[in-house]
C-alpha cells in the first residue's frame, strides 16, 4: 500500500467495520519490512491487544509480536506527560493532582484529541523519543477521528504562543505531510460505511484540507455465482443449502455493487479488500494473511 514509507499512519472508519484488525494487520505488514512499529488506540481502548490475544493494554508500550509494540493512550495520563515535559516537576505533579484542573481539562474542546494524537505524535521520529520507525493510530470512529485529526491545526491557531501552539503545529505539520503520514479509511461493502467512508473522505478534503490514502474495504464475500448456476439452483428442490448459497450469492452481487459505488465517489484513492472470514476471532494466522494481502496492495 501507499502507506509503506510513511512515520504516522492513521487508521478511521464508521463503528464496526475493523478498524482495529486492519490496524493490526498494517503493523504486521509494516514489521515485516523490518520496520520498528507501535500501534496505538485511543481513548484508553485495548481491542489492539485483545487482537494479538493479549487480554488488555497498558499505559507503556508493549511487545504483541515481532516487531509490534502496542499503546493504550488514555487522556488522562497524557496530559500527566505533556505538563511533566513542559512544565518544572513540582509545578506539573500539583496540576496532575488537582481536583479542578483535571475537569477544566477535559471539558476544553479538542484538547484531550490534542494530547492523544501528541503522544502518538512523541513516538515517531518526529517526536522527542524517536522510538518508533512507524505509527500506526487506531483513531475514533467517524467524527471522533475526524476531530482528533483537526485538533492540532486548531490548537496551533488559536493558542496565543508558548509550547502547546508549537507542539500542535509540529504535529499539523506532519500530519499534511504525505510524504510522512498517510490516512486510511476502513469500511465494509454495506451501504452506510460506504457512505460514511464517502463523508469522511470529503470532510478531510474540504474543511481539514487534508487527503485520503487508501480506502481498505473489510469482510468482502466471495464472488458471486455465475448467472448460469445461480438460475440452476433457483431450480432445484428446496434445501437449506441452496438456500444458503443463494442469499450469499445474493449477498455478494449487492456487496459488488456497493464496492462499485465505494471506487467512483472516491475516484483517485487506492482501494484494498481483505475478505469475510466467518469466525468470531481472528486469530494470528488470519492477521498474516491479511499483512501479505495490504502489503501486495497498490
């Protein structure tokens, strides 16, 4: 895919369409160019590490396979970090204890998607650290990531100065970079992600001013009969396999055609597809499996 080189890949999409699992499967493609990746989430969510089969995340990174560390960023503890960075050490742990400030801080618009994208940010080789050769964020779904995006650019316009109006600048920076940071859209070939992919493509391209990458089109069926056996089947005796094999054939011409719809709108932005696997859990053998078909992507 597109997003081979880049320091920051960011990973949105409409609820429910897996996000997370092609968040893990891009690090495992990433690592198995020999880069150095972290896969962070938001929000103090932990799905990355239940994907690796872990049972949940940490504050600090951690190793979920080879080459693959994984973050839970909450908020909270990233505000901790950013006033222990900028602020002296007694000044900073007052703030961090404070029954006032805390709340004040969480009720600031955009400003806990400013620390969580910043400490994403912190781990590229952009940031302090330098850590990471790649990172990929799985960003809030929809709007979430949408906001989580434009906060830096927000920040680094109206903050009168000092370092919080640099660090959001840098970060802006970076992310209309492209050369540096890709964005990539998940959906499912079902008519609202679709739409939603659609509406997010055109919100980054008008008021973000930014670009989408790619376009990863999630839980695709198999292709369907051909018209010749679909007819014969209608015209056998009724049974619960035909049946079944007529509503998925069913199933994935309506899948086609809203894939169709998916590469006009979005004429120009590379389109993947992983397919549907019927198993409640993917396990580390389907995450490989969908790392080789990203990277084999255009």
């Amino acid at each position: 895919m597109t997003t081979a080189a880049c320091d920051l890949i960011v990973v949105t999409g409409k609820g429910g369409v897996g996000k997370t699992t092609v968040a893990a499967a891009l690090g495992l493609a990433q690592a198995d160019r020999g880069r150095r990746v972290l896969i962070a989430e938001v929000a103090a969510r932990t799905d990355v590490a239940r994907a690796f089969g872990q049972r949940d995340g940490t504050g600090r990174p951690r190793t979920v396979a080879a080459g693959v560390d994984q973050l839970s960023i909450d908020p909270g503890r990233a505000l901790e970090a950013y006033l222990r960075q900028q602020l002296p050490r007694m000044v900073a742990e007052v703030l961090a204890r404070s029954r006032v400030f805390q709340p004040l801080t969480a009720a600031a618009p955009g400003l806990a998607e400013l620390l969580s994208i910043g400490q994403a940010w912190d781990l590229t080789s952009a940031g302090h650290r330098r850590a990471y050769d790649v990172v990929i964020l799985d960003a809030p779904a929809g709007g979430h990531g949408l906001a989580l995006l434009g906060a830096p650019r927000t920040y680094a316009r109206v903050a009168r100065g000092g370092p919080i109006r640099r660090q959001a600048a840098a970060i802006d920076a970076m992310l209309r970079d492209r050369a540096r940071t890709a964005i990539v859209a998940v959906a499912t070939p079902e008519t609202l992600a679709v739409n939603e992919t659609v509406a997010i493509r055109a919100a980054l391209e008008g008021e973000l001013a930014m670009r989408l990458d790619a376009i990863v089109v999630n839980r695709l069926l198999p292709p369907p009969l051909r018209a010749a056996d679909a007819a014969a089947l209608r015209e056998a005796p009724a049974d619960p396999a035909i049946t079944s094999a007529l509503w998925l054939d069913v199933a994935a011409r309506t899948q086609r055609e809203e894939l169709a719809r998916l590469r006009r709108a979005c004429g120009g932005v590379p389109v993947a597809t992983l397919p549907r696997r019927f198993v409640d859990d993917l396990d580390d053998a389907a995450l490989r499996d969908f790392a080789q078909r990203l990277r084999a992507a255009p």
